[in-house]
C-alpha cells in the first residue's frame, strides 16, 4: 500500500523569501558550473516563487522598501548630500 501524500501547508512570507534566496543560488552556482539547462529550472522555480507571492507579502515588502528609501534619502539630505 502506498502511504499517502503529506499535506503541504502554504509558506510562510519568510519561508517563501527563503526559497526565493535558494533557487537563485542555485542558479548562479549552476551558471558558474557551465550548466546553462539546471540555471534555467532554478530561474524558473524563483519565478514561479516570486510571483506565488501573496499581495499582502507584496504590500508589505513594498512598504518595507518604501520605508527605506525614505530613510536613506532624508538621511542624505541631512548630511547635505542630497540632490
């Protein structure tokens, strides 16, 4: 009797931003190794995690961005280095 499949439970936003991490890690080592066809599957699988992104994960990386350049720019005009 074969066991049943085990139920996969969603990733978490980190667990997703993890895996994206991974598959292009991946994709660089199997680029350096001259190993053109494993690159592109590890391409695509950080594709199809990044666009399994939910919109709430996308809001908040957005505004975790958002926050940031904010940050660095009132800093540079702080120290007169802004344009």
């Amino acid at each position: 009797m074969n066991a049943p499949e085990p139920v996969r439970q969603p990733l978490s936003d980190e667990e997703v931003d993890l895996h994206i991490s991974d598959c292009g890690r991946r994709m660089v080592a199997a680029m350096a190794a001259g190993d053109r066809p494993d690159a592109d599957q590890w391409r695509e699988r950080m594709y199809e995690a990044i666009n399994s992104r939910t919109p709430e994960h996308r809001a908040r990386m957005t505004a975790r961005i958002d926050s940031a350049i904010w940050f660095q720019s009132e800093e540079a005009l702080a120290m007169g280095k802004a344009p």
